[in-house]
C-alpha cells in the first residue's frame, strides 16, 4: 500500500489519483492553475453582480459573461450561491472539504468554472456531489462544469450510490500496493522530478535531470520523441519543439517518425479602426481586430453597413504535429449517455 494517507486526497485530486495512487498536489501553481484561480474569482463575483477586482482580457470577460449566462438558465429563477465561504462542503470516504463554485439549492445541483480543454472530472464532481447531498439530506444531485473557454457546459447526474462508487473507484490506486503510473498529468506532481516509474518511461528517450538540456545537441528523432511525452514533462517541450520546428520547417530537415505538417490557413479579420462608423456600445465587446463572422453580427446589430473592402487576410501559419507514443498516450474519456452530457448554449 502507497504511505501517501487518504487525507493528503482532495476532491480536485481524485482524477489524478485514479491514474496514479502516488500522485501528490504540487503546492506551486503553474500559469493554467493561475488563471483558473483568477477567472474562478471573476466568476463568482459575476454571479452575485458585483465588479470583478482581478484583470481580466476581453475573450475572458466574454467567456465569463456566457458562464454566467448558463448558470442563470440553469437555475431557472433559483437562487445561485457564489460566495466561497458559503460554500465550502464536507466530503465523505475521503474526509477531507471541497469548495465549489456555485451552489443551486432548490435546483439541486453545484457547478464548477474550468477553464481549458475538457477533460475527466466525474470523479470530482461526485466527491462534491456526495458531499451536497449529505449536507442537505438527498438521494440525487447534478454537477454541471463550466468550459468557458470552449463554450461547453458538461453535466453529471448522481445517485449516493453511484456517488460514491466513483469516490472509491478513484482511491483504489491509492490503497493498493501498485507502482506509480506515468499518465497525462505527471507534469502537474510534486514528484514528478524523483518518480522511478517517469524516469524508467523516458530514461532511454532523454536524461531526466533539474537542468535544463542543449536542446541543440539533441538529434531530431530525440526530440521528436521527447515532445511526444509533452505530457510527463511538459516543462521543456516548448524548447523542444521550437528547435525541431526550425529543423524541419525552416531549414528542411527530413522529417522524423511520428512528426507531421500541418497547414493552417490564415483568418478573416476587420481592422478595429473599421469600427468607428459603430455606436460605442457595439466597440466595447470587440475592441481590436475580430473575426469576420463576429464582425458582421455587430454591423447588423447596428443596422450599419458592413465595410466589406476593410477586411484583411492574415499570413497563414506552418506547424508541427507530434504523436504520443503508444505507451503513454491518454486513456480515452469514457462517454456514457446515461452520466454526462455536452451542452452547448452558443
């Protein structure tokens, strides 16, 4: 059995641990978990009508305003609970507190903000699930995620009973006697640098030190292969792939196993100085360059004619696309119409 406790488990640990029974929160947030937090404390401000005091981009105020959008429709005219010191939840098997977002009481249902790509995070969701309905004395609960980013509300529904089946399916790792697991999110673990089971996956690929490597000094098939476990080590994959990108693409190097071309082709955009002939209502939500299709919908909004000799084509870009190896690629979310669902509110 690991001598990693039970309690060192949070609810937003469970996904990571049904991965991998070692895994262990790394108490330095990088730049994505940064701006969770910082769109999280938007969120919950929004929600109650108040001003955000965190800095937020013009996409994020947008993205934002569409997840407070889908909340309220959610609700239905219940109440929405956004305050954090209200909503802090006991969790049951795993005795340890979670926070959510947002609570719907009479709606029956707790949502969380993510920001990002979907990912996995049933497991989550029905540790707070259990939690709620534990605290208020249910047998049925739903938890709806917010991908404000991707303009997804994903939904799961929970019995007690199917709650907390998910709860200690995700423990079980933890209470076994079974190795560590390279996985998908071993570049987020407080170990990652010390784990046996990561430095034996990628030891015959790259030494695995604190140093940075001469990424110079790597042949291209290394760093082919290298940028393929992005996900162990994602803090050097960047450097990686620019050096290989100029290999392959700038000097024409042939390219290595498993790396492809893609081209992307350039975008549509209206100047923002094409957005003077609108009212200043219509400016503020795209300020700067927009897509054309965004464009167009506020010069009709504006009963305005649309500057259609204003609009300019961005250069197109050339990129690299790697495959992960075989041996780590990521388990597959497993879709079940009866316990998630992707909703859209575009």
């Amino acid at each position: 059995m690991s001598d990693l406790t039970l309690a060192q488990v949070r609810p937003s640990s469970l996904p990571k641990v049904r991965l991998c029974g070692h895994y262990q929160s790394d108490p330095v947030s990088g730049p994505a978990a940064a701006r969770g937090t910082r769109l999280d404390t938007a969120f919950r401000a929004l929600i109650q009508g108040v001003e955000p005091e965190v800095e937020l981009s013009i996409e994020e105020g947008m993205a934002l305003d569409w997840a407070v959008d889908s909340a309220r429709i959610l609700a239905g005219g219940y109440a929405i609970e956004s305050d954090e010191q209200l909503l802090r939840v006991e969790i049951p098997v795993i005795d340890h507190a979670g926070t959510s977002d947002l609570l719907c009481r009479e709606g029956r249902w707790h949502g969380d903000l993510k920001s990002g790509e979907v990912r996995d995070y049933e497991s989550q969701m029905a540790a707070y699930a259990l939690g709620w309905m534990q605290k208020f004395g249910v047998s049925e609960w739903t938890a709806y995620l917010f991908y404000c980013d991707q303009r997804y509300v994903q939904t799961y529904r929970f019995t007690r009973e199917s709650a907390e089946a998910i709860v200690r399916d995700a423990l079980a790792l933890r209470l076994s006697d079974a190795p560590p697991r390279p996985n998908q999110y071993c570049g987020w673990c407080a170990a990652r640098w010390d784990c046996d089971a990561r430095r034996e996956e990628l030891g015959s690929h790259l030494p695995i030190t604190k140093d940075t490597p001469i990424w110079a000094d790597i042949d291209s098939q290394t760093l082919a292969r290298f940028i393929g476990f992005a996900g162990l080590v994602e803090e050097w994959s960047d450097a990686a792939r620019d050096v290989l990108k100029a290999r392959c693409i700038e000097a024409g190097e042939k390219l290595p196993e498993g790396v492809s071309i893609t081209n992307r082709k350039g975008s549509e955009k209206l100047p923002g100085e094409a957005f003077l002939a609108l009212p200043i209502k219509h400016v503020v939500p795209v300020l700067g360059d927009v897509p054309v299709e965004k464009a167009r919908a506020a010069f009709a909004d504006a009963l305005v004619m649309f500057p259609e000799g204003k609009i300019v084509t961005t250069a197109g870009s050339t990129f690299l696309k790697f495959k992960r190896p075989a041996e780590i690629a990521a388990e597959k979310i497993r879709k079940s119409k009866k316990s998630t669902d992707l909703i859209s509110f575009d």
